[in-house]
C-alpha cells in the first residue's frame, strides 16, 4: 500500500515539514457466504501536526476499503504508533 501515504494526508509524500510519521496496522472483517472474510493491512503516514487521533484513523481505515475491495467492513484491530524507535 504504497500510496497510503498520500491517501492518509491527503498531501505529498515528499511534503512532510510539520509533519510526524507514524505506522499504522488494520485489520477489518466482512460476511462472506456462510463465514467470514479478513484483510489486515499496514504501513506509514507521514500525518500534520495537530490531526486529531480520529481523523488519521478515518483517511486510512477509507484507504484500507479501497485495498481490501470493502466498504463498510468492521474494524477487527487499529495501531497508530510513532514510525520512529526511541
């Protein structure tokens, strides 16, 4: 999911002043026939200064539709964590 970097922000990958970069994990489940399906997906985002928790998991939970092929599925798991080790 390369482009999840601009799809989470909205803006360049390469425009990253005032920005943190964080790596995020999401695993979303949907019904299929008689059981169910799950697609867990990962990767950065460079996200701006002062994006609420909520709104960086709403911009890559909508890009996560888009790879999984599923709007609408149940959020299973969601980590957004600093990109960076300490």
């Amino acid at each position: 999911m390369e482009n999840v970097k601009t799809a989470a922000t909205g803006q360049s990958a390469n425009s990253n002043i005032g920005r943190h970069t964080y790596m995020w994990i999401l695993t979303l489940q949907w019904p299929t026939g008689g059981g169910f399906a799950t697609s867990t997906s990962y990767g950065t985002a460079p996200i701006p200064v002062g994006t609420s928790r909520k709104e960086a998991y709403e911009a890559i939970r909508a890009e996560a539709y888009r790879h999984a092929g599923r709007e609408g599925a149940t959020t299973l798991f969601f980590s957004l964590e600093p990109d960076q080790m300490v």
